[in-house]
C-alpha cells in the first residue's frame, strides 16, 4: 500500500503531466543586485573557504583531510554519492561503513553524508544543491555532517554569476554554512533543520 506522501506526489505529477512546459523562473533585476569589488577568477576557492569559514563551514583541500576529519569525529557510518566513491574508496580504510544507497527508512544511522554540489559562490561562502547533481536530498539534509564536493570551475565569483548558471533544476538549495536558528529566546543553534557540521571539499 502506498504512503499518504506517495499518493499527493502521484496526485500531483498527475496534475502536472498534461502541462505542455513547466513556468519559467522569474526573471530578476540585475541592477539591484549591487556586487561588491570584482573577485580574481584564479583565487575563487580562497575567497569561498574565507567566507565559508567565517559561517562556521570548514573548506577541504583533500580527501586525507576529510577522512581525518571524519575519524577524528568518530563519523564512520555514512552515505557517498555512487559517481563519487570510485575516487574517494581508496582513502577510506575498513574501519568505515559507507554506503552508496540511502536508505531513509535508517537515516538516523547516517553520521555523514557525502553528495555533489551544483556549485559554489565565492563571495558568500554558498553551496548550491540540486536533485541534478544532488544524488539524494536526504543525505545532503538528514546526516549531522554534509559533506559537498565541488570542483575549482564550479565556483562563481558572486550571486549574479550564480543566478545566470543556474540550470532548470526542479529543486534548489543555498547552504550558507551549517543548519542555524536563532528562533529560541535570540540563541543561535547549529544543527537544528539541517547538518550541524558543512564540509566543502575542493577537487580539482
């Protein structure tokens, strides 16, 4: 039998199939975003881990740096996006469990979560996650530490250069550091609605 949440999507892609073209994304006024000094397209990575580091994220330079920080934290059960585990598997040791399929009837098992990201903007230190690149939502959003992969070309220099890439993703998500709320008394808490800890790991 089907889920209550199985049975509104299969209402809604049913309301959606005979539309002949989905709505295009609204446009925007370029001129109201103001961009600030222009960045050196050659320094775009130490522009993005400043601004990232300064919301709490922490930038990677290597996959040894991740598997220390991973081991360092006692993460060792967690999901890698299947394109990406051929590259990163050899660096990983037996002491970890890492799967390629999530499996979101067992997410609270998942202590990290390891997918692709669309991209990156420099000037605010943003990940950007879509169902394109992003192989599953959920171990982008459920596992306490993310992990996202990006390559040095998949940094823009700012919001308006990131606007005009964006591809016709049904789903888009902008991580600015990790999961936050403030809605308690004005105390800010990490790791609420989202990862308490976001990873961005530069590949070249």
């Amino acid at each position: 039998m089907s889920s209550s949440r199985d049975q509104i999507l299969s209402r809604v892609n049913a309301a959606l199939k005979p539309l002949p073209q989905r709505a295009p994304l609204p446009d925007w006024d370029r001129e109201l975003v103001q961009r600030r000094e222009p960045l050196d397209p050659s320094d775009l990575w130490t522009r993005f881990a400043a601004e990232l580091s300064a919301v709490n994220g922490t930038p990677l330079t290597s996959i040894d740096a991740l598997v220390t920080e991973l081991r360092t934290n006692n993460w060792l059960h967690g999901y890698c996006d299947p394109t990406l585990w051929p590259a990163l598997s050899p660096h990983f040791d037996d002491t970890f469990n890492v799967e390629t399929t999530f499996d979101r009837t067992r997410v609270d098992d998942y202590t990290f979560g390891i997918t692709q990201a669309f991209g990156a903007i420099a000037e605010t230190g943003t990940l950007i996650l879509g169902d394109l690149t992003t192989s599953s939502r959920l171990a982008a959003l459920t596992p306490w530490a993310h992990i996202a992969v990006i390559a040095t070309n998949q940094i823009f220099p700012d919001i308006p250069a990131a606007l005009e890439a964006l591809p016709a993703d049904p789903n888009l998500i902008w991580v600015t550091g990790p999961s936050k709320t403030a809605d308690v008394e004005g105390i800010l808490i990490e790791g609420v609605h989202g990862p308490g800890r976001q990873y961005a790991l530069q590949i070249s």
